[in-house]
C-alpha cells in the first residue's frame, strides 16, 4: 500500500519508472499548483476531494473530514495503468472522472498553516506524469455546507486516456494487472468496501468489481 513515508522519498518515482517519458517536471509541477492557488475561493479555506483512494487512505493532515457529493461528475477507470498496480506485460485502468452523473467522497479541510506543503505532496501522488486536471468543482458538504474542493478530473487529452470503458473490457483489465505497489483488483476491491462503510455505494463499482470477482473465479478452477 502506498504510505506517506514511500510519497516522501526518491523511491515513488522509482515505482512509476516506466512512465518516465511523461513524468512532469518539478517546475510544471510547481506551476499546475500555483495556477490553482492562484484561483482558490475565498472564505471557505482549502478542500481536497477525494473519490478513490484519498478515501481509505489519504495520507494528508487535514483539519475536518466531510462526506461531500459532486453533481456533473461521475466515477470512470478511463487511464491505462503501466505502473504502481499495473506494468507495460499486465496493464490495468486507474480512477478517474467523466462527465456526467454524480459522485459521493468525501471532502479534506487543510489547515491553513501546511496547506501547500500538503498539497505538494498531494500533486506528487496524483500529477506526477499529468493524467489529471486539477479543478475547483462545487461539493455540498453533508452538513448543509456548500463549498468548492480540488477534484482531480481526468484529461481526456493525455496520452494515458481511454474513451473505452465497457464493463467487461474494464474488468478484463483489472482482474489481472499488477505491479509493486500490489494489484489492480485490490484497489477496486478497496474502493468498493470504503465506499460501503460511508454508506455512499456506488453502482458502478459494485458491478464492476462483483464482474472481476467473476472473472478471478473462473480462472481459478
């Protein structure tokens, strides 16, 4: 599992060494963070959304943790993994966001003193070879709150999406790619479970992981 410690280190980038050519540097790193920033609404503090993994394993210091809904935006495994829990021999999907629908997470208040120290490494985890524009989109907080959070969307331009996400393409994908960080179906089968404790299921998932539990059954007979 990924840890603070391994986002920290030389040795993260190490873990996606095959998508070297597409790594973006420390200076369009600093850029893309900067351009957000720069755009922050004011009033409300700094909030992260978190639809995937940011869930059950954030591995940010926040101040307040909220179940947040974001309307027009809904959950899709539209980036080709190659690295992390996938490889160039057993490639997978990663998460991210597509037009349309809703999606339940929960919404991260950062502390107004570390906030772009947290944020650095938060662009380290999520942008380090660009699959994602970050953008301020509208959540509304459980408690009646409404705020603007940065939700890694997936650009649709990058060299890594695919438009195709057919169920049973998807889950032929992740039901068997791997890597070191571990495999592609544990991330789903995390997603799923994490998504279920804060009573925010989503359909989507739930078929799509039921469909590669299937799918690793019939292999194993």
């Amino acid at each position: 599992m990924l840890t603070r410690k391994l986002l920290e280190s030389q040795d993260y980038a190490k873990t996606y060494s095959a998508l070297e050519n597409l790594f973006w540097t420390p200076a369009q790193l600093d850029a893309s963070l900067n351009q957000v920033l720069e755009t922050c609404p004011e009033g409300q503090g700094i909030w992260v959304f978190g639809y995937g993994s940011l869930i059950w394993n954030p591995l940010l210091e926040f101040t307040e943790a909220q179940p947040a809904f974001l309307k027009g935006w809904q959950r899709d495994f539209n980036i080709r993994l190659l690295a992390g829990r996938g490889s160039e021999c057993t490639p997978g999907r990663m998460l991210g966001l597509k037009p349309g629908g809703e999606t339940r997470g929960l919404a991260f208040r950062l502390s107004d003193e570390n906030a772009r120290s947290e944020l650095q490494l938060l662009w380290t985890r999520e942008m380090l070879a660009g699959v994602y524009t970050p953008q301020w989109c509208s959540l509304a907080l459980e408690d009646g709150r409404e705020i603007k959070g940065i939700t890694f969307i997936t650009d649709p331009e990058h060299p890594l999406y695919e438009s195709c996400s057919a169920l049973n393409t998807v889950a032929a994908l992740i039901s068997q790619a791997t890597g070191v960080l571990g495999t592609n179906a544990e991330y789903l089968f995390s997603l799923d479970s994490a998504l279920e404790q804060h009573h925010m299921p989503d359909h989507n998932i739930t078929q799509l992981a039921r469909c590669v539990r299937q799918i690793q059954q019939t292999k194993s007979q």
